[in-house]
C-alpha cells in the first residue's frame, strides 16, 4: 500500500522555493565551460529538517530549534548546486501530483534545473525524508520513506532518453533508480559521454553502473565495503583495477578531507614503484594541514602497489577540507552532494585535479553553513570561489616525488 503523506498548505512552500542568492561578488563573472549541460539520475526528496540542541533519547520529547521543508535527493541536490555554478541540468526522476512534488519541481526550475524529463505521477506520494540535525555532535540522521510508485524504465521512452543526451557533456548517476539508470549508463557510454557515478553503498545494481562508469565519488565506508580490502588506499586501486574505464576514483572523508587515485595512460616497468599505503601516510605528512582554506598534495606518477590486490599506473592525491569555525558550522546535510555539484563542474571546465578537490571541498565547506542541502550552496560568483574559477588562477598545491 502506499503511504500518503499529508498535504501542507502552499504558503509553507514559499521560502524554501524561492532560493535567496548569495552575496554575489562585484567583479566580471569568469566565463562558463563550453560543454555545461549534464544529465543526471536520480532520487528525488522532500526533506523535512528539524535542529535539535541534542539527539533525542528513546520516548523522549524534545523542541527543535529550527526547521526548515526543501527539497532534497542526492541528485537534485548535485544539480542544484551545479546549477548555481553556471552549468545546464537536466534530471530524469519521479514525484507524484501532490503538493510535495510540485514544490520540489518549482524549487529545481528556480535554480535553473531543466525537469522536462521528471516524471509525474498522478498517484502515490512523492519521496520524503525527515531529517534531524544535532547542534552537540554536528551531525544528521535521516529517515526516508521511499515515493510510491517507483519508477520504471519503460516509463522514460526511447525518444525522451535520447533528447536528454542530446549536448550532454557529462551524465551524473547517484545510484537510485538502477533499471533506468542503468538504460541511461548504457546510451551514454555508446554516444561516448563520460558518467561519473556516486557510491555512497553498495546498493542493487550499482555494480552495473560502476562498469560504465568514467569517474567514481565514493563514501568513506564504500571503498572496503565493496572491494573488502583492509585500507582506503588499497581499496582504491583494486576499485581501478576491477573498474577499467575509470579514470579516477575519489573518496570523501567529511572533515578530513579526500583522497584521488588517478589513472595515467603512461604505463611501464620503468616508473617508480611506491606501496600505496607508505606514499599516503607520506602525503598526509607532507600537507599543509594548518591552512584553513582548501588545498591538495599530490605524487608524481608511478606504479601504486597494493599488497594482496595488484599494481596501478597513476598517481594519488590527497585534498584538505575547509576548516569551519564551530560557530559557523550549521548542518552537513548535503556536504557530499555539494562536492559531486562542484566536481561535475571543475569536469565541464577541464579543471586539473589540484584545483578541483580544494575547488569541491569550497563549495562543500559553503553549504555547511546553512540548514538543508540547498540553502548555503554557493552561486558561481560568489568572491569564495573567484580563485578557483578564474582562468589561470593557481591554488597552493606541493607534488611529492616519493616517500
């Protein structure tokens, strides 16, 4: 049966759907990547935030301190954000006809997220999720009902699917919705546009579209989980070595920042071999870890070895998160779709990864600033990421030859 939410008046819309901007910076914008539409797939979600001082304990009642309804959704979340940036999304999914579902369509189209591809049903519910954000410890629970009902490939036909790829640059899969997911992966992968996939866990599926994938951005836990190896960087070269048409994987590690395994196409026995484990305590060791702005160490290009699994030709690199005042630290709720939003630009824009990952850690440190996914996401001309967007710009980075 579906479960029906209960209908909120319009008026309670009206805030979270109508996006306020940032301060915006009073010099000329950086111009925009040529290639800036991106198609993303995905779950979509009505997010009901409530900020507690403390998590509540069993039968306990609590008042919160704030609250806030947005929209929410790994993906619509991502594009939002790559919207703000200046890029062009479009995103297949599904809501129901009610009053949550056409919020969260109104509040995509504000940002500039093409939803001509969403599908609307004109029964069930749409997806919600209740969201509790605990002021003590800076973290978020969520509790997700499901929409109902789901959707189903036959539901995106043919000539649809091919005019959402049409000038796609990039496609952007948050793991959700396999069956057309992976219908969308396949298409893409023949028109050869590159898809970037979100592995925030194992999930039914998602193996089929990590084998189309192009690029990977990963949790802290999937890494080990999926490929049960006993440490992050071994996990990342067995994620290469098992997925051949990645060129690179990125995990995020919330305050501690994340850490990149490239590929290099310049294989050969005569590069420096490095155990992959040594060569990212040597990083860590070697990073500027007392600058409150972003900023990335990498290796030069070598022979990685993993002990158990094999050796990739690449080079890893190793990024820094923002270092947030405690007193502006409001919710992380979104921090990691706000990277993918920034990442799925610095790609539009042929950013190299030294620029990327301090570029996506700005954009993720912004959104923890607000309560919800969406209220502190950063637009493109916001003087925070000047620096990061303006060409030929340089942002402090060291290369570390070896251990």
């Amino acid at each position: 049966m579906p479960l029906i939410l209960p209908s909120f008046p319009t008026s309670s819309f009206k805030s979270p759907f109508s996006p306020a901007r940032a301060t915006m910076s009073s010099s000329t914008p950086p111009p925009l990547p040529e290639s800036r539409v991106v198609l993303g797939c995905g779950a979509l979600s009505l997010d009901f935030l409530a900020t507690v001082d403390s998590f509540p304990k069993p039968d306990d009642k609590i008042r919160s301190t704030s609250s806030k309804v947005q929209g929410g959704g790994n993906v619509g979340n991502a594009l939002t954000c790559a919207a703000r940036l200046g890029l062009n999304p479009r995103l297949i999914s599904k809501v129901a006809d009610d009053a949550q579902g056409r919020g969260i369509l109104e509040e995509l189209e504000a940002d500039g997220v093409d939803t001509s591809f969403i599908i609307v049903s004109k029964e069930g519910n749409t997806p919600f999720t209740y969201v509790i954000v605990d002021k003590e410890t800076k973290t978020r629970t969520c509790i997700n009902t499901p929409g109902y009902p789901p959707l189903v490939p036959d539901e995106v036909s043919e000539t649809s699917l091919l005019s959402a790829l049409d000038g796609a640059g990039i496609v952007y899969l948050d793991g959700r919705l396999h069956e057309t997911a992976s219908n969308v992966a396949r298409e893409a992968n023949l028109k050869g546009i590159p898809i970037l996939v979100d592995a925030e866990r194992k999930r039914e599926g998602l193996d089929d579209l990590l084998n189309l994938a192009t690029s990977v951005v990963c949790s802290a836990r999937f890494p080990q989980a999926w490929t049960e190896a006993s440490s992050v960087p071994t996990a990342l070269v067995s994620i290469l070595l098992r997925l051949p048409t990645v060129n690179f994987v990125i995990v995020t590690l919330g305050e501690d920042g994340c850490v990149m395994l490239e590929r290099s196409s310049f294989e050969g026995s005569n590069k420096e071999e490095a155990d992959v484990e040594e060569l990212l305590e040597s990083l860590k060791r070697n990073i500027a870890s007392s600058t409150p702005s972003p900023t990335c160490i990498s290796s030069s290009v070598m022979n990685l070895r993993a002990n158990g699994f094999g050796t990739i030709c690449g080079r890893l690199l190793v990024g820094t998160a923002e270092k947030i005042p405690p007193a502006e630290l409001v919710d992380t709720t979104g921090a990691g779709d706000a990277f993918i939003g920034a990442i799925l630009y610095a790609l539009c824009a042929d950013m190299p990864p030294e620029k990327m990952l301090p570029f996506a850690a700005q954009v993720a440190g912004a959104a923890c600033r607000a309560l919800g996914a969406r209220t502190g996401l950063p637009y493109r001309t916001d003087p925070r990421l000047a620096s990061y967007l303006l060409v030929g710009s340089e942002i402090p980075r060291v290369s570390l030859a070896s251990n």
